[in-house]
C-alpha cells in the first residue's frame, strides 16, 4: 500500500466513524472515494460489503478511470464506482462521499414526483461550496434508484450535466451523494444536507 | 471458560456496546447468541439479567440443544433461549441477535393485526442475506408475545416453517429477533432492519 | 471522604455520564442519591447545581435522615433532598435517580389531567421490579410541581401512600423520579421508564 | 499565544466536542467566544470556518473591542464577531455561545411571524440565570435573519436594549445565540435552551 493511500484511507475511515455515529451509514450502506492523482486520474475507494464504522486503510482500494482495480487487490471496489468516477468527472470534485439517512431516504421518496426538493432561508445553506446567503434556493435533484449500475450512472450524468449548481443528489430509496474540492469540503457538504434534510423533513410534519 | 468461548463473548460484547450507545437495548432487554459447535449443538448465550451495553465474556454461557447449561454455571440462560435453538436449527444460522427499540416496538403493535409489515422499495434492504434489489419485498412476521415460553417459541416456529424467506421476526410490543449465517451477517441484519423500522415509523406519520 | 462515599459517588458518576449521552440530565438538571447506611440513616446525595455528564466524587454530600450534611460540607445537597429522604423511607429504597428527558417533560403535561399515565402491553415492564409478565398495567402518576419544597413532598407522600405498586413518578413539566433496591435497579428502572415514555409518546402521535 | 488564550481555546473546544456530539454544530456552523479582559475589552473568539467538534487552541483569535485582530493572526475571526461584541457589552457577558440545532431551526422559522416565542411551566427554566421558579415565562426573541453584519448586529442590540431579560435570541433559520456571565454559565444555557426548545417542537406536534 503507498504511504498516500493510507493516508486518504485513515481520513475517510475517521469520517466513517463520525458518520457511523450519526447512523448515517449503518449495514454496510455508504461508500466513500477520494482523488489521489488527476492525470491520469486514479480514485482510493471503499471496498465492497464493508461497515464504514470500523475502516482500516486495508479496506480501500485503487481504481483507474475505467474503475478497474490498480495494485493491489484485497476486495473488489464498491459496486458504485461508476457514480463516484463520473461525479469526479464531471465536478472536478477531489472527494466523494454517499451516505444512507433516515431523512434522506424518507424525504427521497416523498418527493420523487418532483423529481427533487428545495432548500432555502436556512444560514446552513452557506456552509454549501460557493453560496453567500441564506437565500439562495438549492434544488436537490432525486434519481430513480437502479440495480443496473450503467442505467443509473447514465441518469447521475444527466442530472450533473443539467444542473451544475447542486452540490449534492438523492437516489430514491438509496440516499445522498455529495462532493467536494477536498475531502473536509465533501465532509461539510454531507454534513450540512443531511442537516438540513432533517430539518426540512421534521418542519414538513403537521403542527399544531 | 474456553478459549472460544471468550472470543464469541468479546465479539458479543463489542455489538452490545454498538447496540446501547443506539438505545437498542436499554435496560437489561435484548440476548445474543453464537454458534460454538454444529454437531453436537453447543450455543454461547447471554446470561439472563445483565445489561448488554457492558457486556464480559464472564457473562456468557454454554448450552447444548436442549437448553441445559454445559460446563461452568455462572447465572442462568436467558429465558429466551428456547427462541435462540429454534432459530439457529431453523435456519442454521451462526447468530441470533434480540433488539429492543423503540420503532420496532411500536410497530409491533400498529401492524399486529396484519401479522406482519411489508417493507419494500428502500436500497437497504440489499444488506439482507440474498436479497440483490431494492425492489425486493421483506416480510416483518409479527408474533403475538406470551411469558409461556413454550407456546412463545412454538409460534415462532410456525412462522420460520411457514415465511421460509424472512431475516427477522417481530414479537408485539416486545423487539426484534434476525440471525445470520456469522455474528457479522446477524449484526448487518440488526442494523439494517432497525434503520428500516425507523423509515418506514417514521414516513407513516402524516406530512402536510 | 470516606472510602464508601467515594465508591458510591464513582458508580453514580458513571450512570450520570450514561445518562447524559441520552440528553437525560442536560444543564445541571436530575439528582442522584444512593443510601450508605439504614440505621442511622446516611443518605449520598449530588451536590446542587453540578452537571451530572461529568460528576466527581467531591461533588457528593452526606446527608441524614433530616436532610442536614455530616461531615464535610463541599456544596450544599441538592433542593430536592427531601424528596430523596421521603422515597428512601417509604420504598425502603437503596437508590434514587431523578431525570429530565424531553420525552417524559412532555407527557407529564399531556397527561397531568389523568394525574398520571398508564403503560401496558410492552415487553420492557419486565425490567420494573417484582412484574413478570407484558400484560402488566404501570401507572405513572403525575404529581403537580411546586417550587415550595414541603408542598411538593407532601404531594410525592401522598402518592407513594396511595399508590403502593407504583416504580416512578413523573413531576409535571420537571422530570422522572424513581428508585431501586440497589443503585442497579435503580438505574435499570431510569432506562425502562424512559424507554417507555418515549415509545407512549411516538405513539401517541397520529399515523396515517 | 498566551497562556490564557490557551486555556480558555481547551475549554471552548471541550464545550465544542460535546456540542457536536448533539448535532448542534454540524458543517461548520456556530462560534464560541469568551472575555479575556473587559478594560480594554479583549474577547477570544473561534476562526471562521473551522469544524466546532475538533477544535484545538490554534484556532481561536483574540480581538479588541472593535473586532480587530490583536497579535497572533492565523485565520480571520468568525464574521459575527461583532455580534459576540454587543452582547458581551450589552449583557456583561463572560462568553457567548452560538448553536444550530434542527429544532432551533425549525421553531426560528415556525414563530418569525411572532418574533418570538414564549416557554413557560418547565422545571429546566430554572437553570437560567436568575430564574427562581418554573412559572417563569421565558420570551425568545426571534430576529430576521441578514447577511449584512452590520444591520444583523443593528437589530440584535435593539432586542437586547428592548427585551432586557431574555437569556437568548433565535436568528430566524439560523441559530440561538445564548450567554453567560462565566463560560460554564453559557454553556448551562445553550444545553437548557437547546432542551426547552425540542420539548416544545415536539409537544406542537399534533397528538391523538
């Protein structure tokens, strides 16, 4: 394993553990990558079918932009790599970070219709890369979940290429994508929609 | 105490201490199991009455397949281990792992009259032993509670004779009982059920 | 300090962290006390106004049977000593927890008509001292809070008189009080009863 | 750096750590902040844009009266500085504390039309400052939210000038800003605010 590796590794299994604490990716739900180079482009990610409360730098692997593995090969990479390659494509993004919530995938469904939800008036919008104001209007696009991975990163490619001020996607059912320049950034961006995911979702029960 | 039986029990404790700081088993509710040997049956179980957040191999036991404690006898088997045997000959699982939360005891008790809840639609559900889809339908059989033991375990061998597909069982007002080929397969199982019971309690409350 | 203060205050310390990672005793909210000896009574009691999530064992007082301290006087004994004296005396208590949860200070509102609540049907009564089966029907009463402590006492007198079978109290808009043999079944009641009270309260709210 | 900032940066960051661990801080949302001298006034105050769960001393800034960056200048101080600077002069603050929690959120928004919002009858009043019983009315001020510092600040000294006895305000989709006149004092308010505030988001909820 390079030193680099293990470095990316021991940074995103810290965020395992504190998204594990928030029961963000409980079973083995989740899965995580980061840059390490970007020509030619090469991803650290989460092997497949491991809990991402208890990472060791032995649980990722390296992959090309192709997605096939690089080195060494302790597991195979997460069956989503495709989405975690194109979103790396298409944002330029240096990490990327997929979690399961309870709001998320209520909230996933509720609005699957619209085909997304909007968030706005919150200040924690501004914790999102790029925007000033809690008035800004973030639209959170929701894809129809699929087993055929093909289909479905066709559908993510869509969205990224439709609308390119999202920091972040909902697959039905599934959960959250999001991305970031770097991996703190990615980690706020989960962070923050998963707040306000909540936030809107407990707002969006009756009141007296 | 074995070699063997320390290492189960250490492994128990640690999902115990995972399981509590989820409020999983407050009090001293919940039992775990292990599989030590097929033939002849040999089960590590929690002793009954001890808290499962602070759990040491010291608090585990030996039972053979009737039930009857092998070797060292410190404190009792759960009551429940009847429930334990059954399950493991059933469905020659590895594992049993009992929860008690809050959204699984609830639902026991909205859904008792249909026998059961249906849980569909949700990316999680493909942590569960075999199932590849999220379009998968999972059957939550509930089963009425009763402090007869005897007539307890013999509705909850009805239900694994008769729901051969099922990964967990609600008994009413009481918890969950899932299992898995390993601890760890009986673990995911815990996890991804109880996100799912949350989900679907969660997404039954009216939204405006 | 004596040798058995400081044991006593190092067990209850360790509930008090306990219950301050579940939001049970936030601000300087809840009080603990554990009785040393019968005959004279000698009762351990928190100091007032220390938070409980981070109790050292100087933050214990002794106190007798009238509520005055013996011995050092580091703090003086929390307000409500005398409804720790009381309890101790008519449950022939060992330990008495008294918390804050957002769960049971809002169901002592909800039902401070019915002058308490009634919880059936739930497999965690079990847990409660001397109750063997689900079916059992806990009353919770409900007792109007009172800044004058005198009045308050008398009204928790009054229904530890009456109501002879009860394991809590719940004191309206203020928090749980309940007691133990031990200091272990104390803390196991604490768990039960606000297991309890939150699984009453999500389902006292409507569902689709 | 001094000494003194040191100490004070330690105990800000414990508070922070706790803070996270309650999802009051997400992203990098909230500051800290705690009076070093009052003549001249010289105030100590979190970095903008550091996480408030992994706080070290080296990011905290010390300012002058006027917000200025005194000696040591690694990172920028929060841009609400000035709003820390009010209320530590309005209210002879020791510290003021800044969180965003969902259900501050939730309720900021819910009361705008009011500009505030009434707590009464609670038991947990009572750890706020001066407050001797729990029929003490507590009025939380709820302020437009604005990304002009200086007309946010404008309207924030109006409610301290006007409301002279509150113990917090809600920026409205924003967060609670609470204080005290020592930093244990702060932090008793934010965990007794942040409670109150979840107790009557979720009793105005509708029940059955």
């Amino acid at each position: 394993m390079t030193e680099e590796l293990r470095t990316v590794g021991e940074r995103l299994g810290e965020i395992g553990r504190r998204f594990d604490d928030r029961n963000w990716v409980l079973g083995t739900s989740g899965n995580f990558s980061a840059v390490l180079s970007r020509k030619p482009l090469r991803l650290v990610i989460t092997a497949s079918a491991v809990h991402k409360g208890t990472l060791t730098p032995a649980q990722f692997l390296e992959v090309d932009e192709a997605g096939a593995v690089c080195g060494r090969r302790a597991g195979k990479p997460s069956a989503e790599t495709r989405l975690h390659l194109d979103i790396v494509k298409a944002r330029s993004a240096g990490a990327v970070l997929h979690t399961h919530s309870v709001w998320g995938t209520i909230l996933s469904d509720l609005h699957a219709d619209s085909e997304g939800l909007a968030i706005e008036g919150f200040e924690m919008l501004k914790g999102l890369d790029g925007v000033a104001t809690h008035e800004h209007r973030e639209w959170v696009p929701i894809v129809a979940n699929d087993q055929d991975m093909a289909r479905l990163a066709g559908r993510v490619r869509a969205v990224l290429e439709r609308d390119t001020r999202v920091h972040g996607i909902l697959l039905r059912g599934h959960g959250l994508y999001t991305w970031g320049r770097t991996i703190a950034d990615a980690e706020r961006h989960v962070e923050i929609l998963e707040f306000l995911l909540e936030a809107v979702g407990r707002r969006s029960q009756p009141w007296r």
